[in-house]
C-alpha cells in the first residue's frame, strides 16, 4: 500500500482515473513496441507440494488479470520438478482454488510435460561445450563455490570432452549412477559476482516416482534450467515472478541466449506478506502433519480452502489484490485489510439473521403467555430486493449478555434497570426487575414490552437511544459456533527468540467454541453460505453442520475487532 509503486500516468475505467502499476507499464510499452506482436501471455506456476495460500491468491489475480485486461491468455503451468515433495492431491487442489477464485486457464501445463524436450536442450548445451558431468559431491560443490567476495575453483570434471559428456548424461538418464553421484552443471563463470551463475548445477539423479511420469526418469531438471525453458516453450510473454528470483534472471536469460530459443521476459515483483500469519508451504505444511491446525482447509489457515471455508468470498480476495496492487519493494499488508475487503462484499450480500452468542433470559412480564407472534424482519438493508422474512416473538427471549448492564456505564444506551430500549424489528421494552441466583448472578430479566410501538405502527417513529437484538425463547435453535482469532500472537511470527522457531508464537486461544442461539431461519442456510448475525458478525455454515447439529464459522466481526482503531 505504501509502497505501490504507482506512477502518474493514468487510464480512464469507468470514469474514474487509476494509475498503472509498474508491470502494467512494461506490457503496454512492450505492446507498442510490439515486442511480442501485440501479444500478452501470462502464467501462474505453481509447484504442487502444497496447498496454494493467500499469497499465491495475489499472483494468480495479477497474471489472470493481465490477460483479462490485455486481451491476453494466461496458463496454469504445474512446476512439478521435485518428484518427491510433489502429488497428484496437491494439483487438484490447486485446480480447484484457481477455479474458485474466479479465473479458467487457457492452457493446462506441467513441466514434467517436457522433461523430452528440456533433456535435449541439455544435451545442445554439452555439444556446445556449456554444460558438463561434474562428480563432485552436494558438499564439495557447495565447498568449492566461493564466497561472495572470492572466486570459486573450476571442478576438476569441467574439462571433460563433449563426447564423454553426452555418453555420462546418456547414462545418468538411463540409470547407471546412484542418487547424488553426479549432476549436470552448466560451464558459466566460477568467478562470476552472481553466485548463481558459478556453475550451476542443471540435472540432479533421484531415483523416485514421478507422480506423472512414474519410473520413466530418474534425472530431474532443477528449477532454474526447467523454469525459463518452459515460458519459452509455451511462448510466455511476461514471467512475472517474486523477487527472490531476481538474481536468477542473469541464468534465465543465459539458457534461452544459449539455447537461441524464443525469449520471454521475466518480472520481479514484492511477494506478498501479510502480519499475523506465516505464508511458506514449508511451514503451512508443517502446522498439518503435526495437526496443530486440523489440515489445510483449518479456518484459521492463510491458505485459499482455509478463507474459503472461513467465509471469505472469491470478489473479496479479488478486490484486496487489486487495492494492495503490485509493489518493488517487499513490505507487510495489515491483516485489517483483508478483513475490510472481505465485509464491504458481504455487507451487500450477506443475509441477516438474529443470534445470541453469550444468552441470558429476558421474560416480558404484560405479554399474554400463550401468544405468539410473526414479525417482519429486513433480510438485507443494502439489498430491497432481498425483501423480507418472519421471525417469531413471545414472551420469553434471549438476548446478549454484553446488551445489558446492571449499573450502566456513561453512555451506556442498551438495557439497564428501568431504561427502555428497542427489540430489533420489534417493540420498545423497559427493564422493571433483574433476578438473581444464589450465586449473585443473573437468572433473568424482567421487562415489559409497549404494545403500540412494534416496528411498522404509526406510533413506532418513539424513539428510543438503543436498539438490541434477540431470540424468541421457545422458537431459538441451538448451534455451534465457532469463534476464530489470529493464529499467530505476535505481529511478525518469524521473529523468535534463539533455538525456537515460529511454532512457538502460535496463538493458544486461535479457536473458542460456544453453543448460542438463533431464530429459526438459520435452519435455511445452506453450508457454505454466509449470514450476518445482526450487529455481531459474519457467519458461515461450515461443511462439518450434520442436520442435528448445525456449525458456524465467524468469518469476520462487523469492525476491525483485531485493530479496533481500524484504517
Ligand atoms: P512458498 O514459499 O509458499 O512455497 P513458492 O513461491 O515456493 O511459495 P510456488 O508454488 O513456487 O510457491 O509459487 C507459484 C507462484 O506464486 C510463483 O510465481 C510465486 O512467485 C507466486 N507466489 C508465491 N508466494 C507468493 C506471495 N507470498 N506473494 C505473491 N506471489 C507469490
Ligand atoms: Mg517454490
């Protein structure tokens, strides 16, 4: 947000002027230079050993959404050259998300696809004398790189003759070496400052089972050799990638230079970074296996199933893309704007309902016993098409506890001992008596209603300072509500003390489950599907609700709860 790297040139969308973000000024320059024709390609390329998170939300909105605006195409390219990390379940989910989060690919690819391919742009570079069998072990490899500030030394496999190092990779390919015995390397620059560009190894033997290509290989390209040649494969016009990858641009540009194939053009960008919470598969992953949270989909996760389960709505993520917009430098998006693109959506869309979280008893002592009434409630005030719906009234009612004060605070405009206050959609109460237990604590409230000011009548306009929700008694259905907070104490949660590591800023009360109640229409809300508990919060039906025993998230409070100062 600070750091948006906007400019002043701007466009006109829907008469309002907007700035281009520094890629969005790459591609048009490049479109009228016609650099790639006037084409635009973008891809999204994950590598399916894990769940895609919120950060991965942002880069698949940037590069479906470059297409989209170009009139581009955009890939969805499966990064799967770590045969080990990598599963089938882990593409599926991917798959879904990206569906979900709104955007259809225009090309379904797997690098494993071209493993043929990229094995013979090795073998180009070998008879090019670039690339060589290098026997060194990981560590001596590592050992002989150099430092930052002194030159590596040249391996003593470097000098190998072509011939001997088609017929190595021929063999390395057809299974004659162990695990770790020997690599690919390219012959670059040993002293180069880049150290990426030392030698850098291209092909690695693994013995393993692909999870497409099964046992037909058991050398895998590493991803700097595979990356770049697969943009080029699929005549990619844009790479746009992370920054980390920006000292790796000198090697992808060095292949495709060396290759003499199609070259496409790679931009960095700050990943995003969100405070309160981790975004690394690696440790995403590691909060699973060790069921620290309960799988990936855990409401309480940063990952697309966990908001997607939590309530979050796929226009919500899409808006906080948008408004976060692609930066140069890394920074750290506060977790409040993510909450605040999520309830401006749910505001318009979001179905009202009445619940009580934390019940207490409110009798209406001059409301006849055995009636029963019908009121109209508004569905949706942001919506009028929305019309409607019933909700039943009798003399006993929950209502919050938080809604009532004994001895009321300065300001205190909701319930207190002979204050009067409105029952949302329905009448004007008074408190007469407030009845205690043994104990000192409150059993019930005793009230009485005023008949001629139910919502709707002439005399209703009486205004009164407060207005509360509640639940009629005999008519409330039981739920499980289940209310989340921030997973991770501290604002930075990699922050840690020596010899500890992120798990132990975890939040020890992320998850708090209640049973409150709410008027009947709850019972119509379908899981997955998103309601406002009036002047409380956001709910969502989880996919755990049975018909006995219905379950709600909190998606999100009404106001900043986790920045109360809000932004
Ligand atoms: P992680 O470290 O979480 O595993 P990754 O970068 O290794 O992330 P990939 O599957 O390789 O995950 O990423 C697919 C694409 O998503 C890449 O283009 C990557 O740059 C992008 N991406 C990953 N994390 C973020 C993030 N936090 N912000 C923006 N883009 C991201
Ligand atoms: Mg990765």
């Amino acid at each position: 947000m600070e750091d948006s790297n906007k400019t002043n040139n701007t466009e006109q969308t829907s008469g309002e002027s907007k700035s281009l973000n520094f890629i969005e000024l790459i591609i048009e320059e490049d479109i009228r230079t016609e650099k790639y024709g006037k084409r635009v390609h973008t891809r999204f390329p994950p590598e399916p050993n894990g769940y895609l998170h919120i950060g991965h939300a942002k880069s698949i909105c940037l590069n479906f959404g470059l297409a989209k605006k170009y009139g581009g195409k955009c890939n969805l390219r499966f990064d799967d050259t770590n045969p080990t990390k990598e599963d089938t379940e882990y593409v599926d989910s991917i798959k879904e998300d990206v569906k979900w989060l709104g955007f259809n690919w225009d090309g379904e690819y797997y690098a494993s696809d071209y493993f043929e391919t990229l094995y013979e742009y090795a073998v180009t570079l070998i008879k090019k004398g670039k690339a060589y069998v290098c026997d060194l072990t990981q560590e001596e490899i590592a050992a002989t790189r150099g430092t930052v500030t002194t030159a590596g030394s040249v391996s003593p496999y470097a000098q190998r003759s072509v011939d001997e190092n088609i017929d190595l990779f021929a063999r390395m390919r057809a299974g004659e070496f162990i695990d770790g015995s020997k690599v690919l390397r390219a012959r670059i620059d040993m002293a180069s400052p880049n150290m990426l560009m030392r030698d850098p190894i291209l092909y690695r033997i693994l013995h393993a089972e692909h999870h497409r290509t099964g046992n037909a290989w058991c050398i895998y390209p590493m991803y700097d050799f595979a990356h770049g040649q697969c943009d080029s494969i699929e005549h990619i016009t844009h790479s746009i990638c992370t920054l980390e990858f920006e000292v790796h641009r000198p090697l992808y540009e060095w292949f495709i230079q060396e290759l003499e194939i199609y070259a496409p053009q790679q931009i960095e960008f700050a990943r995003l970074n969100i405070n309160y919470t981790v975004m690394s598969k690696r440790k995403l992953l590691s909060l699973v296996q060790e069921n620290v949270v309960n799988g990936w989909d855990d409401q309480r996760m940063p990952t697309i199933c966990g908001l997607r389960r939590r309530g979050y709505t796929p226009e919500s993520l899409q808006n906080f893309a948008e408004i976060i917009s692609v930066a140069k430098r890394d920074n750290v998006i506060d977790v409040s704007l993510l909450e605040h693109c999520l309830r401006e959506d749910l505001n318009k869309k979001a179905q009202r309902i009445m619940a009580v979280l934390q019940p207490i008893k409110l009798i209406l002592t001059n409301y006849p016993e055995d009636k029963e009434e019908l009121l109209d409630a508004v569905n949706n005030p942001e919506d009028a098409t929305t019309g409607t719906r019933k909700v039943p009234f009798s003399r006993e009612l929950y209502i919050d506890q938080d809604d009532f004060m004994e001895i009321p605070q300065h300001k205190f405009f909701r319930l207190s001992p002979g204050n009067e206050v409105r029952l949302k959609s329905a009448y004007i109460i008074r408190c007469v008596d407030v009845i205690k237990n043994s104990d000192g604590s409150i059993k019930e409230l005793h009230c009485t209603y005023d008949e001629n000011t139910r919502t709707g009548m002439p005399e209703s306009n009486r205004k009164v300072k407060g207005t509360i929700h509640w639940v009629s008694a005999k008519h409330a259905v039981e739920f499980e509500a289940r209310l989340y907070d921030k997973l991770f104490l501290p604002e930075n949660p990699e922050m840690v003390a020596e010899g500890e590591d992120f798990r132990s800023n975890l939040n020890p009360d992320s998850l708090k489950i209640i049973t409150p109640y709410a008027e009947p229409f709850i019972k119509n809300i379908a899981v997955g599907a998103i309601v406002q508990f009036e002047r409380t919060g956001y709910f969502c039906v989880d996919i755990d609700s049975t018909p006995k025993q219905l379950i709600l998230n909190k998606t999100v409070g009404l106001k900043g709860a986790w920045q109360k100062t809000g932004k």
